[in-house]
C-alpha cells in the first residue's frame, strides 16, 4: 500500500490522502485549502494524480477543508462514488454549493480589479452547477457496518463526535496476503460534547492517520458555560454587543444548546440573539431533521421541552442581507453569532467592522484561528486591521475560548489512544501546525512508545504489512509564519504607494507640513536601516 499526503500536512487545512492498494486508488477526504494567500494558492494547483482514475473518496465529514474540493475533483474527471455518513451528505447538500457561490462572487470581484489593471480573466475554482452535480455522488454508509469494496478493500465509519456525522474511518487493505488496517481519525471531537455523541473507542489499528489540531496543548481550565454566561452578562451590563464569529456547522449550534440551558436557568437576559449566516440556518435545520445522531442528553432534551434548544423565543435567524444590516442599527445589546469561524469572510466581517472599535463591545472567538486568519491577527494583539479595505481600530474586548473547540485536546486524544490493546506501527500526525504536532508526537513517542511521523505535503509512506518508510516530497511549500510576512509586506507596500502619492501632493504644492512630514520619514528610514543592520550583523 501507498499513502501520500496530499493536504493538512504542517497545516490544519485541506485535508486530503490518497490510498493506493493494488490497483485501486481511494482518497480519504479532498478539502478546501484555506488561510493565506500562499496555502490557498494550493486549491488552483493540478490534482497530484489523475483524478478519472481515482475508484472511491471516503468523507470523514462534511467540513469546507475536508470536502471543499470535491466539486473541482468530479468536474476534473471523477465519476465514483463518494461514501459518507447520511448526515455528512445532507450537510454537503448545503456547504458545497455555498463554497461554490463563494468561489464564483471571489472571480467576479477579481476580474473588476483585473479588468482595470488589465489582468487576464480569473474562472471560479468550481461553480454552483459543479457543486450541484457533484452531489449526485453521494453514497450513503452507516455507521459501524463493514463495506466490502473489492477482495482487497473493506472500510468502516466510526463515529468521530465532531459535528453531525463526523467519521473516523477504518480501511482494511491486502497486498500480497499481508492485511493491513490504517484508522483514518478524520477531526475528533471532545468527550462529552453537547448534542453529538463521543468519539468511538477504537481498540487496533497498524496505522493511524490522527490529528492535531491541539495536540501540542490543552484547552483552557474552566467551565466554558460559566465563562459565557460572564462575557453575555458583562457586555449586556456595558451596552455593548456579543459578537462571536462561528463555523456554521457545528459550533454554532452547540452555542445555541448552551445559551438556551444559560437562558432557561435565568443565568442571562432576554437580549436579542442573531443567528447572521445562511449557512448556518441552513445547517441547523438539517440537526433538527437528524435526532439519530443525538446523545441521550440532547436527545431528552430536545423532545422533552416544548421548546426546541435551537429555537429561543429571542433567536432570530436573518436570512437576508437587508436583515444583517438591520442588526448594526439596534440600539441596545444583542448576542451575535456569525460565519466564517475564523473571520476571513462572510457576514461576520460587517459585524467586526461596526463592533471592533467599541469598548463597549466583546469579540468571543470558540474555535481555532489558523495563521494568517483574521481571526488569529486580531487575537495576537493587533491594534487596527483592515476590513473591506477599511482600517478598524481594535478597542472592544477580545475573549478566546478553547473550551468550545469540537476538536480533542492533547490530554483528551491521549485518553483515547490508550484504549488501544495493540500498539500501532506508526501513527502519522497531521492536521495541525508545527507548535502542535512536535510535542504531540513527542509525547506519543515517551508515553507510549509508538513511532510516530509527520508528513510534509506530498510525503508518501510506502507500507508493507507492519512495515513502512517515507518517500520525502519534492514539492516546495512555504511556511505559513513566512507567508503571513509576506501578506502583511503586500500590504506595507500598498500603504507605501499610496503614502509616496500624497507626499507627492504635498511636494507639488510647498504644503508648510511638508517639513514635519520629512522629519518623521527620515526617522522611520533610520529605524528600519538599523533593524536590518542588527538582524544581519
């Protein structure tokens, strides 16, 4: 067998695997790249196989940066089936031709700015119709129950407790009379998660293909709901609003379980509540018509209330764009929760636009923020970003809580890994960025004495039996760290021009100002020609 690595290696975006075992090709996942420039350019590269010669995509769930590519894929040549759970589907029914809408609106805009500059047109990574077509794809696959697929390939779904249908996914794979079963974790969620069930114990596997998105660290101390209700309270008590940028699927839904339970209690006011993303909408109606996903908790509580946790009497769900701008015209506190998760698009940037610069207001952040995000920028302490073009001071209140992350954390994965009776051959760590994956395996390393690998884009471990070893990449990525330097320098240089153009202004005209504003240049040239000085001395 041969596993090359093809996504969410070094980063925790664009998760994709493709699986060799004879002469059969599989792909475990093909998700969206997403974050910088650089990392998104990977989307508009070639596929790195024939993609009409691929026999099967097993989809762990139903998330942008494990599914958002498979419009592109059918569209390139792909005709087999693609196996997922009934939920993963239904939600793929909606996300899909959502990305692909964003995908056509980028290329639109793109090509206004070309077209002034002169550039050739930009085509959309796939369209609506690909999003659309791709879907009649879809084969269902239930969970726990073995597909036989050839004489040398048999999968299973196990539940991840990630979102709604979240799958870890088993493959059993022959070669040569030696059967080797590779676990595909998919993203695993934390135990005892509102509404979804935990994660499916797993007791063998010779590989494990796990991820590590907070692999390297804990999530904070604390219980999460206290910590929400504060931030309601605090912000409702300044006048200020609640703005929380949400992933649509998912974590959205499991704020409104918590703040419906925080509002029943009477541990927070009747303020307004806006749930601003379509998508989102979209995805909660697809819980509601799902209940065979729900832990007894949920599951008690949603048809043991005569009110539905997902619909509060003060939840209003805007639909429309006329409705979203009404939010930012209210004159007293409101909770509002908005896609994208990580800030980089959507309504959730009007939202930052008209709040960041309030006192008054709290930003809440309840899920990883990747390098070169919005949201990572803001969260590292940025004193003024740039939104839609505009600069925004940052002044309001900025919260991150990890306790409301569906992603495990490294004592939760470690918990999990001791279940198992057999020791894997190697477990290959990957979604997750370097600060998460090297302590992670490390840790795996002293504790449990299991070898461990993390995998380079385009890395591939030729596997024998219980026996392996790595074909390096010889593809170029850049570091996001590096690239996000290289963003905020694109930026700089923009600033730069349009600084030179006024200066100009100024020149032209013998402004009395001018002297001042050389002075300072002159200081500024000073500093940055002694700071490379230093770095290079």
């Amino acid at each position: 067998m041969r596993l090359t690595f093809l996504g969410a290696a070094g980063m925790v975006t664009g998760s994709s695997y493709l699986l060799e075992i004879g002469q059969k090709k599989f792909l475990i996942d093909c998700g969206l790249f997403q974050g910088s420039k650089a990392i998104m350019a990977l989307n508009r590269r070639d596929f790195l196989y024939n993609p009409a010669e691929i026999d099967a995509v097993f989809l762990t769930h139903a998330h942008i940066d494990h599914s958002g590519l498979l419009p592109k894929l059918c569209n390139s040549g792909f005709k087999g089936p693609i196996y997922a759970t009934k939920a993963t589907a239904e939600l793929c029914s909606i996300m899909l031709p959502d990305s692909a809408h964003i995908q056509e609106f980028d290329a639109e805009i793109a090509n206004r700015k070309g077209q002034r500059a002169g550039r050739k047109p930009v085509e959309p990574l796939y369209t609506v119709a690909d999003a659309y077509a791709c879907l009649n794809q879809f084969s269902p696959a239930a969970y726990d129950t073995k597909l036989t697929l050839s004489e040398e390939v048999t999968i299973q779904f196990r539940d991840a407790g990630h979102i709604l249908g979240s799958s870890m996914i088993e493959v059993w794979g022959t070669e040569n009379g030696q059967t080797a079963k590779i676990l595909f974790s998919g993203d695993m969620g934390q135990p005892d998660q509102p509404i979804i069930k935990d994660p499916a114990i797993i007791e063998s596997a010779d590989y494990i293909v796990l991820e590590s998105t907070y692999g390297g660290r804990q999530h904070e101390p604390g219980d999460p709901i206290e910590l929400l209700a504060k931030y309601v309270n605090d912000t409702a008590a300044k006048g200020g609003n609640l703005v929380i940028p949400s992933f649509a699927v998912g974590r959205t839904q499991t704020l409104l379980y918590h703040l419906y339970k925080l509002f029943k209690a009477g541990s927070i006011p009747e303020i307004p509540i806006f749930v601003d993303s379509p998508l989102a909408i979209a995805a909660t109606n697809v819980f509601l018509k799902n209940s065979q996903e729900y832990d007894k908790e949920a599951y008690d509580l949603m048809y043991g209330d005569q009110e539905q946790p997902l619909r509060l009497p003060q939840l209003v769900y805007t639909k429309t764009a006329e409705e979203s701008k009404a939010i930012n015209s209210l004159d007293k506190p409101a909770i509002i929760i908005s896609a994208s998760g990580m800030a980089d698009a959507g309504r959730i940037l009007h939202h930052l636009k008209h709040n960041l610069w309030r006192p008054e207001s709290t930003i809440l952040f309840v899920g990883y923020q990747s390098q070169g995000s919005l949201g990572r920028r803001i969260l590292d302490g940025a004193r003024k970003v740039k939104i839609m073009g505009e600069e925004i001071s940052v002044r309001a209140e900025i919260h991150n809580m990890e306790g409301f992350s569906a992603h495990a954390d490294q004592s939760q994965l470690t918990s999990w890994l001791k279940n198992f009776t057999t020791k894997p051959a190697n477990i290959f760590i990957v979604h997750g960025e370097e600060d998460r994956s090297e302590p992670f395996g490390k840790m795996i390393n002293e504790e449990f004495g299991i070898a461990t690998y993390i995998p380079k884009y385009g890395d591939a471990a030729q596997i024998d039996g219980r026996t392996w070893n790595i074909e390096p990449s010889a593809i170029t990525t850049v570091e996001p760290a590096v690239q996000q330097l290289r963003d905020q320098l694109e930026e700089m240089e923009k600033e730069y021009a349009d600084f030179r153009r006024r200066l100009e202004d100024l020149v032209a005209a013998n402004s009395a100002n001018l002297q001042a504003v050389l002075k300072r240049v002159e200081k500024i040239r000073t500093f940055v020609k002694k700071t490379l000085s230093d770095l290079w001395s």
